[in-house]
C-alpha cells in the first residue's frame, strides 16, 4: 500500500478541484440560462436527470484526482471513471447534486468531493459556485465556511427544530416518506426542503439547519456532508425504515439534542401499510 499523505495535500486538491468544477458548471448555467437544452436525460426514473453538465464536471475531477493520485480509488455519481485503486484511499464525488435545481434555473446546487478510507471520510469539501461558499472539513481538524469554523445548531427541544429533508427518486418511497413529514411538521419548528443532499448537510455544519433526516441516499450524496456535520460538533446516524414496502436506511445528522428528539420520534411512527392493502 502506497505512504498515506499529509491531510493538508488531500484538503488542497479537493478544494481545487471542486472550484474548478464549479466553474465549468456555472458556464453551463450561463448556457442553459441562454437557451442551450445541455442534452437533459433521466436515470434511475423520470425525476432523477442528467445532464451534459452533470457529465463534463465529473469528467473534469476525474481527470484532476488521477493526475494527482492515480493510486487511489474514485467513485463517482455519473460512474464514468470508476476504479478501485490500490492505495486504501477512494474520492466519493457528486459533480453536480442539485441537478433537478440546475435544470430549473434554482440556485441551490453544489459539488461533493471526499477522500475515504476504511474508516470512513478523512477529508471533505461542498463547494456553493452560486454563493462562492466552499465547505471544507478534515478529519480531527475541525470544519469551515470560507475558513471560518462552523457549529451546528443548538436547538433544545423538537418543537424548536428546524428540520432540512429530500425525497427518494422512486414514487412509493416518495409517498410513504411525504407521510411521515407531514406528521412531522406537527412536532417541529418546521421543515425545509432544498433539493441537494450535499448543500442541506453542509448547511446543517453551519447552523442553518438544526438537524437533516433524508432516506434513500447514495454513498456520494453525503461523503463530503458526513464529515463536516461531526467536524462541526454534530453527530450522523443512519437510522432504517421501511418506506414503498422496502428497508431504506437514512441519514440523520446534526446537533445532539435535535437528533435524539428526530430519532425518539421516527421510533414511535407506525409502520406503513403496504400498497396492496392501501384502498
């Protein structure tokens, strides 16, 4: 296995690379803004997109991190330059979390790049292109905002949270998870819903969210998000619960006491009903 380096050099080059993705996608923006389709397509279902934008800024931090570390392992949303590697070290990256946003002309968006090894993430950055607000987080080094250190939010009690969530692409699990959000709006501050995974997480490092409860996500919708929740002081959990008559495990980060509140909670909801039964 190949020496492991200094943090500092991992932090640098995924600082680095999300920007410069960040700044190929605000050129596609700028494209779409004016007109240009940017060859939108669907994956997973009708309302999970891609696009060429989506593709270009991976293309981009796969080209930067195997240049840079041709050991290591990628894995990346688009799967385009997937490999294994031989270091102990994978980049889990999200090019462009937010895409249904981005279509839309929202500015809510971001790029995900994180660096794991066995024991999870050592390093991870969200970079905002729309804000220039770059989140970065380092393993025992504590996490910023533009290099300011972040904290999560105190809230003491339920009633007092301010809860950020997101949807699964497929429709059951759609539905049964809107139920329970609706029930939750009743127990809590209220309830936002951003549309990337990665922004609401990293706004959740900050204090912008008091904790963010989201069921169905993939390894690089929270790589980087993960580990500037607890580099802020938060905590991450990943609670199950069967949502369109599948186990689904979720994410549950944030402040202590919001997270122990949102988990006594989603203990006591009742299990849904499976389709067939629903008249």
């Amino acid at each position: 296995m190949a020496d492991r380096p200094d943090l500092s050099v991992l932090r640098d080059l995924a600082v680095d690379t999300a920007r410069a993705a960040g700044d190929t996608l605000r050129r596609f923006a700028d494209r779409h803004a004016a007109g240009d389709d940017l060859g939108f397509g669907t994956k997973s279902t009708i309302t999970d997109p891609v696009s060429e934008a989506d593709r270009a800024a991976e293309r981009l931090i796969a080209e930067r991190l195997t240049a840079a570390r041709p050991d290591d392992g990628l894995l990346g949303e688009e799967g385009q330059a997937e490999r294994r590697g031989t270091s102990g070290l994978r980049w889990v990256v999200d090019p462009l979390d937010g895409t249904v946003n981005f279509l839309y002309g929202l500015p809510a968006w971001c790029v995900s790049v994180a660096c794991e090894d066995d024991a999870g993430s050592l390093v991870g950055v969200v970079h905002d292109p729309n804000r220039d607000e770059t989140f970065v987080a380092v393993r025992g080094g504590g996490a910023t905002c533009n290099g300011r250190p972040t904290e999560v939010g105190s809230a003491g009690t339920l009633e007092r949270t301010l809860v950020a969530t997101g949807y699964a692409y497929a429709v059951t699990t759609r539905r049964d998870w809107a139920a329970d959000v609706a029930d939750l709006l009743g127990h809590v501050r209220d309830v936002r819903r951003g549309g990337a995974a990665a922004l609401d997480l990293a706004w959740t490092a900050a204090g912008r969210f008091d904790a963010y409860l989201e069921f169905g996500l993939s390894p690089w919708d929270w790589a980087a998000g993960r580990l500037l929740v607890t580099e802020s002081g938060g905590t991450v959990t990943t609670p199950e619960r069967v949502l369109g008559g599948e186990r689904r495990t979720g994410v549950l980060a944030g402040g202590a006491t919001a997270c122990d509140a949102l988990g006594a909670w989603l203990a006591e909801r009742p299990p849904h009903r499976p389709a067939e039964d629903t008249p």
